[in-house]
C-alpha cells in the first residue's frame, strides 16, 4: 500500500507522463498493488549482482546508478522523479550490473513486486500491458541516450579529437 492518493498518484502519472493513458479508477486499482518504499542519502535501493524482484516509479527524489570494476566504483548517472528503475533485472530476471542507491536527501518509491505484477497481469491485464509499454519506453530511453554517447565518443576518437 501506498500513502499517496489514488488522486495523488493519477495527478504524477499524468505530469510525468507516466501510465498517462490509466483512467482514475484504474489508478486506483493499481495502488493496491504497490508498495512505497523509502530510502535516505547513501542507502542501497539494490545491489550488483542482485536479481530485479521489483520495478519502481521514482515518485521524489533523485536515484544514483554506479558500477563496479573491481577496484573503482564509477557513477554511470541518476534518474529522478518521474522516472521507472529496475525494469532491466525485473524483466530479464539477470543480475543487475548497476548499483542503485538515494542520490538525494530522501527517494520515495512506489515498487511493483514480481508477485504483485503476476497478480496484475491475470487481475487487470489493461493495466500490466501499460506499464509493460512504460518500461518499454524507459528502455527506449536508455538506449537512444547510450547511442548518442557512443556515437559522441567514436566522433571524438576518430574525428576532432584524433590527432
């Protein structure tokens, strides 16, 4: 269960574009669904080489990302309110690479467990088909962002900044 509002979470949805296409009522329905979590500065949300057992919807807050190479922890960047994490591991059901921990002073999250989604899906198909397409979209996200760096980085090594 969650503190926010069935209003509360329709109102987020629709300014961060997220689940926009959810009725109010079915906003509501999904709230019985999600759990809220809550972390402080520095807490580990998940770890490396744990596998997803929930997606989350960022609700405040800032989530930083870091990986490991065995002897430097590197930070790879944050997602902020708004935003949908742990979709990859969740999905995939493969170990994250990444870990997750509160950027910010405090993250609220609204997390979808494994079991709950399962529930969803057989419960309220219209309602696990759009958040599927939501983390569909988050991926798509990642991706084109994870392009443009490369193709920035192959420019700078055999463009301008080859000498």
């Amino acid at each position: 269960m969650t503190s926010m509002t069935a209003t509360e979470l329709f109102e987020f949805f629709q300014q961060h574009f997220i689940c926009e296409s959810l009725t109010r009522n079915e906003v509501e329905t999904l709230t019985s669904y999600l759990q809220e979590k809550t972390f402080e500065r520095d807490q580990i949300i998940s770890d490396l080489g744990e596998v997803g057992d929930c997606l989350m919807f960022v609700i405040q807050g800032k989530v930083g990302f870091t990986s490991y190479d065995g002897q430097n922890e590197v930070n790879v960047g944050n997602q902020g309110e708004g935003s949908l994490i742990g979709e990859m591991s969740f999905f995939d059901r493969k170990p994250r690479n990444l870990r997750m921990y509160c950027s910010s002073k405090k993250v609220m999250l609204l997390a979808l467990t494994r079991p709950m989604y399962d529930r969803l899906k057989v419960e309220h198909p219209y309602i696990a088909v759009n958040i599927l397409e939501n983390a569909v979209v988050s991926l798509d996200h990642l991706v084109r962002a994870m392009s443009e760096s490369m193709a920035q980085i192959e420019y700078y090594m055999h463009g301008y900044g080859k000498h």
